[in-house]
C-alpha cells in the first residue's frame, strides 16, 4: 500500500524522505491564488522518483458554478495545473467537487461539471487524470452527499473521471464511513486515492477541519477500513508538521502493510 502526506510545495522529495512517505501530494501555486503554474526546478528529479506524486489543485477552482466569473477562468486553471500536473509526473489532479449557490438549481451545476471536461476535450484533453474529491460543507454542493455524486457522474461519468475520497469530508458530511467504499465504488466504479484524515468536528457537521488520525472525531480503525477496502494509494492531510504526518503514516502502515 502505497502511503504519504500533503507536504510545502518548496522540496517535495526531501519531505517525502523525511516522512518515508511512499506518496506526495502539494500545490503548484498559493492554493488561493488565480495563477497558473510556472515550470519547477525539480520536475525531472519528481519524474524520476519512486515517490508517486499528486497534486492538489488551487481552492478557487469551482466549474459548477453559475458564475460566469468564477466557472469560466477554474476550467482554464484546471488545464492549466492539470499540465503543470503533468511536467512534474504527477499520477493525478485532485479538485474539489465544487458547489452552486443556495438559491440555484444543482442540476446546472452537474451541467457545468460536463461543459468542463467538454471544454478540456476540445483543448486536447487534460494533461493529467482529474481526480475529484467529495467535500466536507454546504448544502448544494455537487460531491458533498453521495445522492448528488451519483447524479455528478450521471453527467460526467462517459469522461471517465478519476475519485479521490477524503475520510473527513465524509464524516463531517454526513456520509458513513463503514459503507463509504462500497458505495462510492457503486457510484464511479472506481477510488483512485484516499485522504485519510480525522475529523476535529462531529458527523454531518459540515465543517472542514482536519486531525491527525486517532486525535479528532472519526474512529480510526474506521479510517483503516476505508484503506483497506478502497486499495487505493493514500495521502494524509494532517496537522504536525514532519512529526506528526510521519506517526499518522506509521499508523496506518503498521495496520495496512506496504
Ligand atoms: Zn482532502
């Protein structure tokens, strides 16, 4: 099993080595920012590497959106990182489901989902596997509730979307973890990496904290259990610095295997 953490996008591969990190996940750019990736220094050496990279695109990205101002400029920077994604060899692009506002209709965002890989098609498709990630909040969102992720692949599926389900966003969304897999995998066919997480809040709570795994509110033995069944590679985005994503990586190993 291959496991790793999120890590500072400054030197990936020394933070993987500092963690024994089979797998690293980092930005390209401030995951605030509205900007596009500008080639690394170090994409030969992650290209090379026997750590499996990931790379987790800006926040701002919501292609559901009916905001025209919003919609149109996160399809460009989701091409635009998933090439970036692709320079540094990275395995896939996560992105977050993304959400309409309280007052529109989801169904148009399930649209816009599709008018998204529309567009990358028609720019020759993206540079890397866009894997998209269930989020934890809000009430219209598009992969937040696994009744609007069966209607998200509806849309999208026939583009053959890659999942990458985070055990927090689950619980704080209100999804049960016990069942999580198996019904995800009944939904896309397929989980192509696992956030594995705590959560500082309660189930179905809404909120996006995270914690290291056996510290917040989810049982951890339930996060190995999604590990398990998914098979899937896995990134930790947790708190602690060097210290405390190497215990949650030994954790999870010394239940997995590697
Ligand atoms: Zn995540």
């Amino acid at each position: 099993m291959r496991i790793g953490a999120h890590v500072d996008s400054t030197d990936p591969l020394g933070a993987a080595t500092a963690r024994d990190a089979d797998t690293v996940q980092f930005f390209l750019t401030d995951p605030q920012a509205w900007k596009d990736p500008s080639p690394r220094a170090d994409a030969e050496a992650l290209r090379a590497s026997d750590v499996d990279v990931y790379i987790h695109a800006p926040y701002r990205i919501n292609v559901a959106t009916l905001n025209n101002r919003i919609r149109i400029p996160s399809r460009k920077l989701l091409m635009s990182h998933a090439k970036g994604a692709a320079d540094v060899g990275a395995k896939g692009l996560i992105v977050h489901g993304g959400h309409v506002d309280k007052v529109e209709d989801i169904a148009t965002g399930f649209d816009n989902w599709r008018k998204a890989f529309e567009y990358a098609a028609k720019e020759g498709g993206f540079a890397t596997p866009v894997l998209i990630e269930n989020t934890a909040g809000g009430d219209n969102a598009c992969a937040r509730r696994f009744d609007a992720l069966a209607r998200l692949w509806d849309a999208i599926g026939d583009f053959e979307p890659g999942f990458c389900l985070d055990t927090c966003h689950a619980h704080a969304g209100g999804e049960d973890l016990l069942t999580a897999v198996d019904r995800i995998k009944a939904i896309t066919g397929r989980i192509d990496l696992i956030h594995a997480n705590d959560s500082k809040d309660d189930f179905d709570s809404g909120r996006d904290r995270h914690d290291n795994l056996g510290s917040g509110r989810i049982d951890p033995e339930l996060v190995v259990a999604v590990v398990r069944a998914a098979g899937a590679p896995v990134v930790v985005e947790t708190p602690g610095g060097v210290d405390g994503q190497a215990a949650d990586i030994t954790f999870l190993r010394d239940r997995v295997g590697r």
